[in-house]
C-alpha cells in the first residue's frame, strides 16, 4: 500500500456557518494530529484549496449565476485556517471546482508518488469531499474517510453523504484507526 493523505478546503471563507464556526478548534486539532500521523508514517499530505479570479470567470456555473464570490485568489478567505500545521515537503493542489480531479494537477501527482490508497479529510462532506471521493475511486484508488477531520456546514447532508460513501466506496476511520491503517 501507498498513501496519500488529501486535505480539503479548510479555508477561511468555509467557515462562516454556525455549525463550521462551531467545528474549527476541533477540525484543526484532529487534522493537525492526523497529519502528524501521516507524516510519521511517510505519507505525503496535499493541501487542497478552492480558489476563484476576482471575476468570478472561473467559479462555477450556479455561484456565476448567483453572483457568488468567495475564495477569491489572493484574499484572506482563500487561505487556509489559522493554526493548521502545513510543512515545506507538502504540497498544495489548488481547483475551481468541488473536485480535486477536475482540471488540476492531482491525478498526475498521485500517479508520480505511485499512490494507491487515498485517506481524504476537510469539508464540505456533501460537496467536495464527496466529489473527491467518488473521482477517486472511480480512478481505482482505495479510500479511507478521517471521521474525525471531515465535516459540512449542512448536517442532514453531511450524515447522509458518510452513510453513502462508508461501505460502498471508502472504509471510515477515526484518526487511532487511520494511524493503525497507514502503519500495516
């Protein structure tokens, strides 16, 4: 087996929710000590991040629509949360669009790390984490879902998207299980 730890949109602009307000202490402790864990364990970590042009040209087709703009390249809310620990030898994937397959590139990074199991962390679970999941196995790769790192601002969907993914496509883990998992 070789591991690839994704971490997905834990951006400031993310968490404006009550519900992801409510959540950033624990999330950034439990992602920190599973990246820890991760590295110790000399799996790479990729920072996923969603990022848009001022224009919003790049968003998607609802939020142009709507006149959605966040995650704006370059502002504050495009970056990462304060307190989480990213380190020189991880790297970064930056996308336009909930999965971190889409036009970016991802694919060629695992494939050049010769990855084969993805263990996928962050937010929002019913949106991107989702998307990133189903991309990835799709392409063949052996999932894990951090439990304990991975939340939504929208907790019916959040529940229902764990429900559907644990199982079928991806083996739930907290962060004592993915340690357990990553040193086997």
């Amino acid at each position: 087996m070789k591991a690839a730890l994704l971490v997905i949109d834990l951006q400031k602009d993310f968490f404006t929710s009550e519900r992801l307000k409510a959540a950033e202490k624990r999330l950034i402790e439990n992602v920190n000590s599973l990246t820890a864990l991760a590295r110790a364990h000399e799996v790479p970590v990729i920072w996923v991040r969603q990022e848009m042009k001022p224009d919003g040209s790049d968003a998607p087709l609802g939020d142009r629509k709507a006149g959605k703009k966040f995650v704006i390249s370059g502002t504050d809310g495009s970056k990462l949360l304060d307190g989480l620990r990213v380190e020189a030898d991880d790297r970064e994937i930056v996308k336009t669009r909930y999965s971190p397959f889409f036009r970016t590139n991802l694919e060629q990074l695992l494939h050049d790390l010769g990855t084969d199991t993805l263990v996928i962390a962050g937010i929002n679970t019913h949106a991107c984490v989702r998307m990133a999941a189903i991309d990835a196995y799709e392409r063949d790769y052996e999932l894990v879902l951090a439990t304990d790192c991975i939340d939504s601002w929208d907790e019916e969907h959040h529940d229902v998207t764990m429900k559907y993914l644990s199982g079928k496509i991806a083996r739930p883990m907290t962060n004592a299980q993915a340690d357990a998992f990553l040193g086997s």
